[in-house]
C-alpha cells in the first residue's frame, strides 16, 4: 500500500540522518519539478553520499544534497535547496521505489527516488 507523509520540521535533522543513513551510497535519481522550469532530472543513476540541513551562516537551513558521480570522471554534485518548507516522503510504490519529496517556498520539488529492497 503507498502511502505519503510529511515529515515535521522539528523532526528534519533526525529524518534525514536517518535517510542518508539508510540509503548511503545506493543509486538515487533526481528530478527538480517547478513552473518556472519544467521537469527536470539532474543526470542519471548517481551514488547518495549526504543530505543533510545547513545548520549556520547565510544559508543557515537550506538542505543539501550530495551524490557522487558516476563514470569515468568521478567527483561530487552537489544541489542546494533553499528554503525549504515541507518534506514529503512517499513509500511503498508498486515497482519498488520510495521518493523523498522537499518543497521549497517557491513550490519547486526536489525528489530523490531510492529503489527499496523488496521483504
């Protein structure tokens, strides 16, 4: 059965911690979804290192995400997204992939898709 829920705010640095600790170095795709741009995917198949909340300075709660790279080349990405304002996680889909799911206060979508074991 799917089923979506928001993750409270106060709940973000544990959920998160969690999440990378979970899902840390399997193969993620993301897509950024927003009127003023369309549906976006940010390349393809990458390796999740981190997400994690800025916790001070200018950017101070803006969330980032990090994803090695694949092939020949290596290296990291790494996409920003400021201001934050609901995190979403959507589980149990029929073919096996769990979305992450963060809007920021212009309703622009992150969303990080993770395949899933299967029990």
């Amino acid at each position: 059965m799917q089923t979506t829920r928001e993750i409270p705010r106060e709940q973000w640095d544990a959920f998160l911690a969690d999440f990378i600790d979970t899902h840390r170095d399997e193969a993620v795709r993301v897509e950024v979804a927003g009127g003023d741009l369309g549906d976006q995917q940010l390349g393809s198949a990458r390796s999740l290192m981190g997400l994690e909340l800025e916790p001070k300075g200018s950017a101070k709660g803006d969330l980032g995400i990090s994803l090695v790279l694949k092939g020949d080349a290596g290296g990291v990405m790494d996409h920003r997204i400021h201001h934050p304002e609901h995190v979403y996680l959507l589980e149990g889909t029929d073919d096996g992939v769990d979305c992450l799911s963060i809007e920021d206060q212009s309703q622009r979508k992150t969303m990080l898709f993770v395949r899933v074991a299967k029990a």
